[in-house]
C-alpha cells in the first residue's frame, strides 16, 4: 500500500493483481470514502478500516467493473455505507446517483465529481485537491477501451482533451488499473508522454482506438451482470478449512469452475470439473444436501458460480488454488492441454518441411504443398480466419477439453490463466505506436 498527502484527504491506495481501489480519508473526521473496492479483497477494507478507526461512508464506482467483481453490494450489507455511481450507471447496488459537478463530502472535505465517459458511458474521474483518481479514462501510458459498455473513442477524446484540459499538470494520477506494475503518475508527465494525450487530432485519435481488436475480459457478460445486479455475499472457506472437511465426514463436494485445460494442469482432489459456462445447464447435477466448496484460480469465477448457485448450500475457497498451493497443500498435476495456435504451428511447420522434401527428392509439384501453406497462413494473418485451426479444432483431442460454448477466454481477468500480452482481455485499450 503507498500513501500520498493531500492538502487535507489521505489518499490510500490498494493493488489486487492489476487493479487498484483507494480510501480517501479524511483524518481528523475518521470518515472514508471506498473507491472501486474488489469483491475478494471485501474481509482486507473491513480490516484495514477497523485498524484505522474509520467510518466508511460511501462506496463509489468510476464505473460498472467488466474485469473483476465489485465488492460493493457485500460493503453495502456489511457496513450501511452508501453506494454511488454515475447517474448514467445501470445498477440495482445504488443508493445514490452523481452528476458532473457534484461534491461529495468526506468528513470536513469534499470530492469533486467529473464526468469522464469513453471506456464506458458511466465512467467518472475524482478532482481532489492535489490528486485525480481517473478510473479507466485516463491510465499511465494509455487509456481505457472503449469497445464495450457503451465506450466510445469520440466521448473518450472529449474526456482527454477538453474535459481535462482545464486540470493542473501537478494533480497526481491514480488509475484504475497498470498492467506494468506502476502506481501513479502526474497529469503533466501523462499530457508529455501519454500516446493519446499527445494525439491532438481527433479524426486519428478515434480511428487509433476504433482500428483495434482485442478479446474481451474474461466471463466479461457475467462480471457485468453479477456487478450491475450487486454480487451475493459468499460465504468463504480458508485452504486449511477445506483440507481439514476433506478428511472428515461428510466431506464437502469439490466444484472446480475453471476451464478443462486448466482443470487438467493442476487441480485438488477429489473434485468435481464443472466449467463456469456450463453450471447453469448442468446445476441439477449437483446435490442440494451436500456442502460445495467453489474453487477457480483465486476465487473470482467461483464467486460467479456461487452466485449462479441460489439455493445450494455453496462456500468459495479464498484465494482458490493459488492460495492452496500457497498453502504446500496437496495437487494433482497433469499435462497442460497445448493450446490451437500452437498445434496451427507445428501443423503447418512439418507440412511445409516435408513438402519441401519431397519437392527436392520426389517431384517438383510437391513445391506446392509449403506454397499453399504459406499462402493459408497470410490468409490467415489478414482475416483472422484459420482453416487449419478449424479442422484442428475438431479432433477428438480438442473436442474433449476445448472450452465449451460460451466460455471465456484465459485472458488477465482476475481468475484467469496468464496471457502472453498482459494488457490482453484488459481494461486498457491497445496503442497503435504510430499514434503519437
Ligand atoms: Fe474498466
């Protein structure tokens, strides 16, 4: 946790992976506000305000969250405090609306709303004396996407670049997320090196951020739903807990929701492999008389089932099976699953090799078989369309432990395997380096 002084509210900010959540306090009234708070981290805040002595007034949303759990509804039942989010905000969680211009106060202060869409319609900064908490408008080095929940590159260009342009270089920077493991910045050093804030022109800004493809947010529909309708307290078990009830009797059921490659990987037995998009077609398999301890990587997807589980008596491991692991309890490990792209690889590699081969020892026209080859994977590259990844696809091999429809992605969300681009499945929208 780092700390910064403002004239008069502290600003304390909180990482989990790669978002942040910040207490604006004010001190002497012993009064804070919550910004962005995660569901996993719910048991941390209530820790880290009784240690501080602080009333917890309100909870505030820059936005409905697409990547991760908000613990709002849980602050809410737990603590009374109000929960505010834009007035442009679909949520069933809120207590009370914000409108640009709006100055909420903390204790003896106050905080200055600013209307800031462009990564989502609902989106709002937070003006205080010498610090802005932006969300995902503005974040070091870039910007929120703006190609889901109503995000548009034109509202996000008005944000950046007028809607700002009246706040002082000096006003620290606190964003929503950083995927490079940085904390903040400073308006002036964002408006000198920030691609998008550099890029004046409209026309090229929008077409910057409208020409890009990125995949989604893991289980992004369901974190959207689950925020905007208030996640369901769960009712949590620790690693020790679980292994303690597995030898016992009767022994809870072990749901495992993630994908079944990860599930292959490495898992705890026994335990049963339910993948998330399956649950709500498969729950009538599952017992209602039976204790089921949910587990995911670190807990969010299983935090998703829970709540797609009313009625069954549910807990979810805290921390998943990362904290189990942590924990030196015991894992079976098993073949990680190769993933398409890689078998298109070696698919193509020794088609290309062998055609070459027998190009040179048997007939010139085997020449064609690395030509077509070559020529599939341009046509791949351009339209993002794989032949030989489709007839991949359906082997057996990949039919079994393929993702079911509808399933997520791997991707950077919370409860996700690790990707290759760590801004992949993000909040962060891709910069075109040529925009500059
Ligand atoms: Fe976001």
């Amino acid at each position: 946790m780092t700390q910064a002084m403002t004239h008069a509210l502290t600003v304390h900010q909180m990482r989990a992976e790669h978002c942040f959540a910040y207490l604006i306090v004010d001190p002497d009234a012993r009064e804070a506000v919550l910004v962005d708070p995660r569901a996993d981290r719910v048991p941390q805040y209530l820790a880290d305000l009784e240690e501080r002595g602080l009333r917890l007034r309100a909870v505030i949303e820059t936005h409905t969250h697409a990547d991760h759990l908000s613990g709002a509804a849980e602050l809410r039942a737990r603590t009374g405090a109000d929960v505010l989010l834009s007035a442009h905000a679909t949520s069933e969680v809120a207590t009370g609306r914000l409108q640009d211009g709006d100055r909420l106060p903390v204790g003896r202060h106050e905080v200055r709303v600013l209307a800031s869409p462009g990564h989502t319609d609902d989106s709002i900064s937070l003006v205080l004396d010498d610090a802005l908490l932006t969300g995902d408008a503005l974040l070091i080095g870039g910007a929120g996407r703006t190609d889901f929940q109503n995000g548009s590159p034109a509202a996000l260009y008005e944000t950046l670049h007028r809607r700002f342009a009246a706040l002082p270089d000096g006003l620290t920077v606190y964003p929503g997320h950083d995927y490079a493991g940085r904390t903040h910045s400073t308006l002036g050093q964002e408006r000198q090196t920030n691609a998008l804030l550099r890029l004046t022109d409209e026309d090229r800004f929008v077409s910057a951020l409208s020409a890009s493809r990125q995949p989604k947010p893991a289980n992004m529909d369901a974190i959207v739903a689950a925020n905007t309708r208030g996640l369901r307290p769960s009712p949590r078990i620790m690693p020790e807990e679980l292994a303690a009830a597995l030898g016992g009797a009767p022994a809870p059921l072990v749901v495992d929701v993630r994908l079944p490659a990860e599930y292959d990987a490495v898992h705890l037995e026994p335990s049963l492999s339910l993948p998330l998009a399956e649950l709500p077609g498969r729950r009538d398999e599952l017992p209602r008389d039976r204790e089921l301890v949910l587990v995911c990587r670190t807990g969010s997807r299983a935090r998703l089932a829970a709540d797609a589980l009313p009625g069954f008596p549910t807990r979810v491991l805290e921390g998943g099976l990362v904290a189990w692991q942590e924990a030196g309890l015991p894992v079976v490990e098993g073949k990680a699953h190769m993933s398409l792209e890689r078998q298109v690889r070696i698919a193509a590699g020794a088609l290309a090799s062998v055609g070459g081969v027998l190009a040179v020892a048997v007939s010139p026209w085997f020449g064609l078989v690395p030509a077509l080859v070559g020529a599939g994977l341009v046509y791949a590259g351009v339209t993002d369309r794989c032949g030989m990844a489709m007839m991949l696809g359906a082997l057996p091999y990949n039919r079994r432990r393929a993702p079911s429809a509808g399933a997520a992605p791997a991707g950077a969300a919370t409860c996700a395997a690790p990707v290759t681009d760590p801004a992949a499945g993000s909040c962060a929208a891709p910069i075109d380096p040529s925009a500059r």
